[in-house]
C-alpha cells in the first residue's frame, strides 16, 4: 500500500509542475530550458498512463522533448491509438508534436 500511495503522490506532483518555460522560475537558463523539457516529456507519459485508451500501449512509447518540440516514437495497436496520443501531447505541450508513431497491427 505505502507504494501505491507514493505512486499516486508522484503522479499528481508531476501534473502540478510548470509545462513551459515561461512559467518556470528558471527562464533563460540552461537548467530551466532542460527542466522544461524534462517536464513536459514527464507530463505526457503521465497522462498517457492514465488515460485508459492508451494507458496499454504508453510504456512503448518514446517520449522526446527538446527545446519545447514534442516527439513520439514506437509502436501502437491502431490509428485511433496513434491519434489519442498526438492530441494528449498536442494538449499538454501547447504546440505541435512531431507523430513518428508507428501502427503495427497484431494478429
């Protein structure tokens, strides 16, 4: 139980901090461009794993972030999916996202 509720804890924390640079006290420097990224990189995955339309697929998937461009690279089960997870990125990140998902249909 102790584990779930720091993974609880965690994921709240993660949604709570700032997802662009201008609203990062670090504006204009190196670590604030870096944390930025790392935020919003940090803010996708954690709402693609609780999103239970794609929450399956989301450990597959690479989340990228760099200079504030949004990238996602791997495997999905369906276009649904692929276009799911662009608009969650899309939402969270505020600009556009570069989709390189592939759809890989099983069997």
């Amino acid at each position: 139980m102790y584990f779930v509720k720091n993974r609880a804890a965690w994921f709240f924390a993660i949604l709570s901090l700032p997802a662009s640079a201008a609203e990062s006290p670090w504006v204009g420097s190196a670590i604030g461009v870096t944390l930025s990224d790392t935020v919003i990189a940090q803010r996708i995955r954690a709402e693609m794993l609780a999103d239970d339309g794609v929450a399956r697929n989301a450990v597959s998937v690479q989340v990228i972030a760099e200079n504030g461009q949004v990238t996602l690279l791997g495997p999905v089960r369906s276009t649904t999916e692929k276009l799911q997870m662009e608009q969650l990125a899309i939402r969270i990140a505020g600009r556009g996202v570069i989709n390189g998902l592939q759809v890989i249909e099983l069997p």
